[in-house]
C-alpha cells in the first residue's frame, strides 16, 4: 500500500483485506457499493488473479458490476445465484447492536442483496461507530410518481416518531434529481437520532410511494472495522469482540492507490 494514503483510506484498505479472509473458494458472495466495498472487491480481484480464488459475485449496483468484471471476478445475477454464502458492504453508520444506516443509493440491491445471505459482513472505518443512529441522512427510496405526495406523507409520519430532526431533501445530481439502478428517486431524511430504528424503518416502509429505506435492522453479523494506524477490529453480533490485529504491510506501489472517496 502506498505510504501517501489517508488514515481513513488505510483503515478501509486493512478492513477490506481482513474481510477477504472469510471468503472461500466456491463461494457466492455480494459484492457492496460504495468506497469501502470497493476496495474489497479489488481486495478479491487479486486473489483472484494470484491466488487462483474462484468465486461468484452478485453485485450490488451497476457501478460495482462493473470493477467486479474489471478485475476479473465471475459476475452473475441474484436469481442466477438464488442464495448467498456471504455478503460483505460497508456502511455509513452502525451502532452497538449492528443497526446500519446505508446512504447510498443503492440500498434496495443492497437489501435485497443482503437479507438473501447466509451471512453479512459489513466493513468500515472506526469513524462509522456511533451510539445512536442518526447523524448520517437516511435515505428513502421513492418512486418518481407522486413524489410530492409521497414527501408530505413521510413528512407528517415523522412528527409522531421519535427522532430530533424532520427536514427532507430530495437527493439531486446536478439539476435533475438522482436516479436509482431500479429508476426510483431518493428522499433523504435529516433525523439527527432516531431513537427506535426498527420502528422507523416498519413505519416508513408502509407508506405509499415508498420503495425501500437505508435502516438495515437485524441484518448484519459481522462487523469489521479498520484503523488508521493499520489495526483492525472484529466483532460478531454473538460473541463480541473476537480479534483485534495490526497489519504492517503498508508498502509501495500497491494497485488500490487509485481508489478513492
């Protein structure tokens, strides 16, 4: 690894080699979206490259599709697929029970992806740790019908949850609004903290016009979190803490330097 790489791209990097650990040739793993889980997937392209590593990747987005094929993984659909061994995706908040908030806007593949596993693993940087969800947006992903509807409603659902913030913004790409892999809209909500994740995230879900949102409840297994100093983390939502290591390897010329935020 390059000596020149951020703190936060270092504990990226250390947490996406550790989660390669897991997978087996053979295997069927989901491949997430985002800066994290892409580096995992370029972690995967060189083991199998140079380690002879065959497995089957179900990607989460276009955009993940296509560096999986880059790099030379086996990419093939979920029905082709059918179940999961394992998924891996990282996340922009998680809390002490492994509650995630993803913000990306590909969170319904991202869903659909994760909850057809065996078992998911989300890496991270120490900074995504907090104790209550909420600070990062939560994304709500709504058909571009009756958007407006859609918005009010969401709106006057949010006065009697338990949350401190009740601003909504649809997510915009330039002039237009942004757009899903699945041709949807995404309405971010700024909730500051939402109290009862689980309870946000069934209420939101009832509402006409809404699709999916970025709450991963009771999804996650494993969570593993990177350093800027190299450490890395292991936790399980059973066992606890489970490993904690260092690596030392940061040496030059490694081909994630191009891999960014």
């Amino acid at each position: 690894m390059p000596q020149d790489l951020s703190p936060i791209d270092k504990a990226k990097f250390v947490a996406a080699k550790t989660a390669c650990h897991y997978v087996k040739s053979g295997m069927k793993v989901g491949l997430g979206t985002g800066s994290t889980a892409a580096w995992l997937v370029q972690c995967l392209g060189e083991k199998v490259r140079d380690e002879g590593l065959r497995i089957q990747g179900v990607p989460t987005s276009t955009r993940t599709a296509q560096l999986a094929r880059e790099v030379g993984i086996e990419v093939i659909s979920l029905d082709e697929a059918k179940w999961l061994d394992l998924t891996i995706d990282g996340a922009d908040e998680y809390d002490g029970d492994f509650n995630l908030i993803k913000g990306g806007g590909a969170l319904l593949q991202e869903k659909i992806v994760a909850t057809a596993s065996d078992q998911v693993i989300i890496i991270a940087d120490v900074s995504k740790k907090v104790e209550t969800l909420g600070s990062f947006p939560l994304p709500v992903e709504v058909i571009p019908f009756g958007l407006q509807t859609t918005k009010t409603l969401i709106e006057e659902t949010l006065i009697g949850l338990d949350v401190l913030g009740q601003n909504t913004q649809l997510r915009m790409n330039g002039d237009a609004p942004f757009i899903t892999d699945e041709g949807n809209y995404i309405l971010d909500l700024n909730l500051i903290r939402i109290s009862n994740a689980k309870q946000v995230s069934l209420v939101l879900n009832q509402i006409p016009g809404v699709v999916e949102n970025g709450l991963f409840i009771d999804i996650c297994d494993t969570v593993i979190v990177g350093y800027g100093d190299g450490r890395v983390e292991v936790g399980d939502i059973t066992d606890g803490v489970v490993s904690d290591n260092k690596f030392d390897f940061f040496d030059d010329g490694n081909l994630f330097a191009e891999i960014a935020d």
